[in-house]
C-alpha cells in the first residue's frame, strides 16, 4: 500500500505542468490590459509622440471566438513651434473577435476582430488659446466609427496571455484625423 501511494507522488510530482487546461472554453472571461504606439514610433523629438491604453473584458463564446468590451485613451502630440498640442480620445468599444488559427496545443492563437468605437476627443485639454497667443480652430467632438483588428494570443499559463494586437482605428466627428493605426502589447488575466 506504501509503495501505491509513493508511485502516485512521485508520478504526480513528475508531471506537474504537463497537463494543459482546456482554453477558450464557452463562457470563460478575461480581463486584457493593453497599450502601445500609435502610427508608428519614433524617438526624435521633432515628430509628436502617440500612445493609446485600454482596459476590456473579453467573454468567450462555443466556437472559440470572443466579445470584447472595454475602454480606451488615446493621445497624439502635434509640435507646435518648440513644444507640442495634445490631441486626447477617449473611447468605449464592443466588437466580436473570431478565432481563426491556433497551434495544436492550444498555446498559440490567432484572431481577426470587429469592433463598434464610440467616445470624445479634446485638443489642448480643451483649452483654445497656445502659450504664444494663438488660437486652435478644431473644436472638442464626439467620435463614432469602428475598427478592424487582428490579435495574437500566446498563453504563458492557464489563466495568463500575453497580447499582441495591430489594429486600424477609423472615427468620424474627429477635426484632425480620422485613421489611427496602432500596434501594442498586452496581458490577460481569465478571471473564471
């Protein structure tokens, strides 16, 4: 009987991380973290700086494919003489993610989503006067549109992903500019 027992802890200590939890199960939810640069990146202080990070909950469906809700704050730096106009949005979203490629273990997925945008942009933090006396012409506006988005999804464990997301943003009401390409990084953590 001793020998039974000691065979059964040494073989569960043996395979301890051998065995994989299934994933993408109907129903299960994630909490996603993400940020990252905004068309493009650059290190030279001429060009403004753009980033965006976002906060969802992803819910998953039977097929393996998700929804996804959440928010988002964008900012984009435009120079202006020696310094530079912030341009800030601030965006909810809803969209459908459909899975349509992952590796035979289950480590690995690849995903391509839709998503309805809608949310407020304010240039200057709202403020239309420039340190110099000029004055900003664009107005603060409502935004409305959607995006297109393709996300790789590598699980580091059972309840934690690493993100990685290209997407392109298109929002109306917007003065400035109504395409924003983004690339970023995140993290998932499955609460369920």
């Amino acid at each position: 009987m001793n020998r039974i027992i000691l065979i059964t802890l040494v073989l569960s200590l043996a395979l301890i991380g051998q065995a994989h939890a299934q994933r993408y199960l109907p129903g299960q939810k994630g909490i996603q973290v993400t940020g990252g640069f905004v068309n493009g990146f650059t290190l030279e202080k001429k060009d403004g700086q753009a980033f965006f990070g976002g906060l969802a909950l992803s819910t998953y469906t039977k097929n393996g494919n998700r929804w996804t809700f959440g928010g988002e704050y964008l900012q984009k730096n435009y120079a202006y003489k020696d310094r530079f106009v912030p341009l800030s949005q601030i965006t909810a979203e809803g969209g459908y993610y459909l899975n349509f490629l992952s590796d035979a273990s289950k480590t690995l997925f690849f995903s391509v989503g839709v998503s309805a945008v809608g949310g407020y942009e304010t240039i200057n933090r709202g403020k239309e006067l420039l340190f110099d006396g000029a004055t900003i012409t664009s107005e603060d506006n409502f935004l409305y549109g959607g995006a297109v988005s393709f996300e790789t999804e590598i699980f580091l464990s059972d309840r934690f992903a690493l993100l990685i997301n290209a997407r392109e943003r298109v929002l109306f009401g917007s003065q400035v500019n109504k395409f924003h390409t983004q690339l970023g990084l995140g993290v998932k953590v499955f609460i369920n």
